[in-house]
C-alpha cells in the first residue's frame, strides 16, 4: 500500500528524473491491487446474480424451465417477449406518465426555490428553509390516511393526479436541499456579471444556473424518474387497476401466471423489457448522473 | 446541520447591509403552495385524527388518547416495533458496510480506467426495478420450493428444503434471517458513489501526511477516511432511520404478518388498521400509529444529529 500511492500519482518530473522507479511496482503492491480488483469482481458477480436469472429465465419454455431451471437451455424461446410485452406495455405507458410527470414537476417547483435560497435575500430565509427540509422527517406512513382523506376529499381519488401532486410536493422538499447545495457551489461571479449586463433573475436561472447545474439535474432527474418506476405502496392505495404501474402490476402478472403455469419464465421476460427504459436514460446520461452523485452534494 | 450555507448567509449578512428582495416569494411559490397543502396539511391532520375514532365518515368523536392506550397495550404493535428495531439495526449496517467496502476498494485501485469501469457496472444493478428485485428474492433465490436457490445450495448440504419467509417453525429467526439476507450483498444503490466521492473529497495532503507517519491500509480507513466520511455517515443514518421505520413494501406484497407476527413491522401495522379490509377503516387508530412512528424517527434523527456532531467536535 505505501508504495502504491507513490507509483501511481508520480508528476512528471519525477518521471524524467527516476524513469525506472516508475515502472517498477513492488510485490506487495501489486498483490494489495490484485486483492482488491479480486474482491471487487466477487462483490460484482453477487451483485449480477438476479440480473442473469433473469436474462435466463426468460429465455426459457415451460419444458425448459422445468428441467433446468438456472442453467443456459437452446433454443431461446422467443415468443415469451412477444407474449410479456402484451402484458406489460400498458404498465409501461402509465408508468412513463407518471414518471415524466413527476420528474419535470419536481424540478421545475425545485429549481425555482433553490434558486431563491441561493440568489435573493429575503426575510425568514433560514427558517423556512428548515421549515422545508423538517418535511423530511415526517414519515410516509404517518400521513398516509391523512393523505388518503385530502385526495378523496379533492376527488383525486383513482386518478393520477393522486399519485402525481402529492409526489412531486413531497419530492421538493429533499431536492431543494439538494439543488440549493449544489446552486451554492456555482461560481457567483458568472451570474453577477449577467446581472450588470441587464439579464433579468429569470434569465440568469435559465441561462447560466441551470447549464451550469445539468450534473446535479440530470442526477436529481434520473433518481425522480426510478422513484416513480419503483413507488408501490401509494400507487397500489389510489389508482384504479387499468392505471397500474410497473411496480403495483407486475406482481399480479407473475402470480398469476405462475399459478396458470408453474412458471416464470414470461414474467421474467416482462422484467427485462420493464428495465431497458432505465438502462438506456442510464447509458445516455451516466456521465452527468455519475459526477453529479460525486459532486459532494449529499452529506450533512 | 448544514455549517458551511450559514457562514456564508452570516458574512454576507455582516459586510454589506442589501435589502430584502419580496419577489423571492414568487419563485418559492409553487412550491410552497404545494407543500402546504401535500405536505403540511396532512400531518396536522393526522395528528388531530389520532386522537378520534375516524372511520372516515364525516362526524367523527374525540376519545382523547383511548387510540394510543390502545395501540400499547397490542401485543403485536410490540412485536412490530421489536421487528423494526431489529430489521433497523441490521439495515444500518449492512447498508453502510457494504457500500464503503464499495468504494475503499474502488478508490483504492490504482488503474483508474478500471475503477470507472467498475463504477458504471456497479450501477447497472440499481436501475433494475425495485419490485423484480423483490420478486426474484421471493420467488426464485429464497423460494419456497425445493428448486429455488437457496434450497438447492443447502440441499446439496442435505438439508429438508425451507419455506424461507414463510418458515413456520414457531421462532422468528427463519424469517427474520430470510428478510435480512434479501438483497444480499447490499450493495443496491448509489450509496458507494457518494462515499467513494467523499474519500476523493480528502485533500492529498492529510493522504500523504498519514503515509508519511506509517499510517496506511486499514490505518488510514479506520483514522482518516471515516473520520472524514463523517458527512455522508450521517446523511445515510439519518436516511436510513426515516425509511427503516416506515417501510412496508415487502411485508405488503409478500410476508403478511409473517409466522407468528415475525415480519410484522408498524408501519404495515398501520396499513391494516387503515386500509387492511372492508370493516377496518380504523383512520384514527392508524393514524396514532402513525404519529408513534414519527415521534420515535424524529427522537432518533436528532440523537442521530447530537451524537455524530459530538464526535466531529472531539
């Protein structure tokens, strides 16, 4: 370990001085790092488990299925996509309205309020500000009848706004904390100078805060849209059956489908197809999502 | 609780004396308004609720604290709270052991394009769905059936095939221990990103200054990097306290009550008073259990707080 942190991080002038000190790595570095990528692979492959059952599974026939249960089986049965995505796209699309709804909801209301923790000064700042992250420790579970009663009594009940409004306003609280650490760590004087030249507080938002913030948008984004892809409890509580989500309406599926068959293998091919959306958001946006998780934002 | 923002309102607020600016109240608007009727609302409600016996209606009585004497004196409100306690303390671990392990090793690797690599793949997992992770654990890993994974790993041990969740052998350690072991190895999450980004966080110096007095491997992890991962320890306890109590995903879909209330946890507790079948729209019962639930997770927080702020003093 001691010389690992020499070997890697020599500058370059080291690197002119001492050329053959640099390549050379001790033994005992050399195994630290081979524990370590060792160790990491273990933890990886554990962690890759459930995804390859899956990706398995769902290749399988009833047959298949049966008699070999965890291993590769030829040929792949095919038509169990073809049969699960008629089950899951209907989830598919009520999940997409509600996710979309909740992410640009979240950061439009979120956005504009840290912005004005950030750039304005205003009476009672701090106190609301505390007053907004106290909505943090309120559990769930404790409002969840009271809850229940407001949208029944604003007769949001089975519709989707039941799900939407109360999320998107529970959801400001955590990322106006979050949005408004991140808003404070950009340089103030890009946004000044705009103001000297005329630009209006809106415009300052629009062209220089949010550009400058997409890591922590794109981070917050994606976090909103996953919440929305994995929410079961309140969901399953207010929408009517047809409106389920992935997450309420996939475990029916499967039961169901087991019960009839004694297998799982169409409901696991309806599991792949519900994770692509997130994988291919994730492919497009790892970067942002990466540094923005990175970004130091998350800490007390 | 969030040091750095206040100094920097404080000097502001010292050097030079601006006016207040009212049309900050425009951009905080819609979420105020929103939060206002979402999410302040209801929690005073639930409070005043607590204290009836709501069923729903419109009229409803005042019975001052008949709910919580109530609440008390059920035997399976306490298994409930002694499940949580358990599940809690097992989830704060596992939970934060996991994802540092994560990310020292990461952070120690020197190929950089391979820790990147890493970092990414390590992802992947976290964006499957949360109710598949749940179905495979239930259905296929710990499985009641003798083919499931777990059977088939102890059956070539040639042990009887268990029910896992469901285990009825009269002791709650089956169950509990099928409920702790889900999501094995708990690393589902993002969390080791943000630890692995507060170990970048450390300055090079204090790595250095700690080489230089012998400091290194398990040395350094235990005296410099924890200490200084004292900011993200606290974020996950704290979130880790609020979302530990209140969750019920598992018991709601899968468990039940479990074998003799071993996976009963308050919250779902509440859910069945609430909302559990067509005579038990008990809304103020759930409600004081609700508010139980919240006064434990915020005496917890701020223990939480104290105690994490005393060591960073010391």
């Amino acid at each position: 370990m001691e010389n690992a942190i020499q070997v890697g991080e020599v500058d370059e002038q080291q690197i002119v001085t001492k050329p053959k000190r640099v390549r050379k790595r001790s033994p005992k570095t050399v195994a630290a790092q081979c524990i370590i990528i060792l160790l990491t692979v273990v933890l990886l492959v554990l962690q890759f488990i459930p995804i390859y059952i899956t990706l398995i599974k769902s290749f399988k026939d009833l047959n298949q299925d049966f008699l070999n249960p965890y291993d590769l089986t030829f040929p792949f049965e095919w038509s169990n996509y073809a049969f699960a995505w008629d089950m899951v796209k209907s989830l598919f699309l009520n999940t997409f309205i509600l996710a979309f709804a909740n992410v640009f909801g979240t950061l439009a209301l979120s956005s504009l309020g840290a912005f004005a923790f950030v750039r304005f000064r205003f009476p009672f700042k701090e106190t609301i500000f505390t007053a907004i992250l106290a909505i943090m420790m309120i559990p769930g579970t404790l409002t969840m009848v009271a809850q229940f009663m407001l949208v029944d009594t604003l007769s949001l009940l089975h519709t989707r706004w039941a799900v939407i409004l109360p999320t998107i306003a529970g959801n400001s609280s955590f990322n106006i904390f979050l949005l408004r650490t991140f808003f404070g760590g950009v340089p103030g004087e890009v946004l000044e100078a705009s103001e000297i030249d005329g630009a209006s507080k809106f415009r300052q938002f629009w062209n220089f805060m949010l550009p400058l913030s997409l890591p922590i948008i794109f981070t917050a984004g994606l976090m909103l849209f996953m919440q929305s892809w994995n929410d079961l409890i309140w969901p399953m509580l207010v929408l009517k059956e047809e409106q389920y989500t992935i997450a309420t309406g996939l475990l029916p599926f499967t039961t169901e489908y087991y019960r009839m068959t004694g297998s799982y293998s169409v409901p696991m091919a309806g599991y792949v197809l519900t994770s692509i959306p997130l994988l291919v958001i994730f492919f497009f946006t790892s970067k942002q999502f990466i540094s923005g998780l990175t970004s130091g934002a998350f800490k007390m | 609780m969030f040091s750095s923002v206040d100094k920097q309102t404080r000097v502001k607020k010292r050097t030079k004396k601006e006016k207040y600016d009212y049309t900050a109240f425009i951009w905080l608007a819609p979420a105020l308004i929103m939060m206002l009727i979402f999410c302040y609302y209801p929690p005073l409600y639930a409070a005043v609720l607590s204290f009836t016996d709501s069923t729903g209606g419109d009229t409803f009585n005042f019975i001052l604290f008949d709910n919580y004497i109530e609440i008390f004196s059920d035997r399976i409100f306490w298994l409930g709270m002694r499940n949580v306690a358990v599940f809690l303390v097992w989830g704060l671990i596992s939970g934060n052991i996991a994802p540092l392990l994560l990310a020292e090793l990461l952070f120690n690797m020197k190929v950089t394009k391979m820790s990147n690599a890493f970092r990414f793949l390590f992802i992947i997992p976290t964006l499957i769905p949360g109710v598949i992770n749940m179905i495979l654990w239930q259905f296929i890993i710990l499985g009641p059936e003798p083919t499931s994974i777990m059977n088939s790993l102890i059956g070539l041990f040639g042990a009887e095939p268990l029910a896992w969740y469901y285990d009825y052998s009269f002791t709650p350690w089956i169950t509990w221990f099928s409920l702790m072991f889900t999501g094995f190895p708990y690393l589902g999450g993002t969390s080791f990103l943000i630890y692995l980004a507060g170990l970048q966080a450390i300055p090079e110096s204090v790595i250095e200054a700690a080489k230089l007095d012998g400091c290194t491997g398990f040395g350094r992890v235990f005296r410099i990097d924890l200490p200084f991962l004292l900011g993200q320890i606290k974020y996950f306890m704290i979130m880790g306290v609020i979302g530990g109590l209140q969750g019920f995903g598992t018991q709601m879909l899968f468990t039940g009550h479990g074998p003799e209330y071993a996976a009963t946890v308050p919250g779902f507790y509440m859910y069945n008073a609430a909302f559990g079948g067509y005579d038990r729209a008990r809304y103020g019962y759930a409600s004081a259990v609700g508010m139980i639930i919240f006064i434990i997770t915020l005496s917890l927080t701020i223990i939480n707080m104290k105690l994490i702020n005393k060591k960073e003093d010391a």
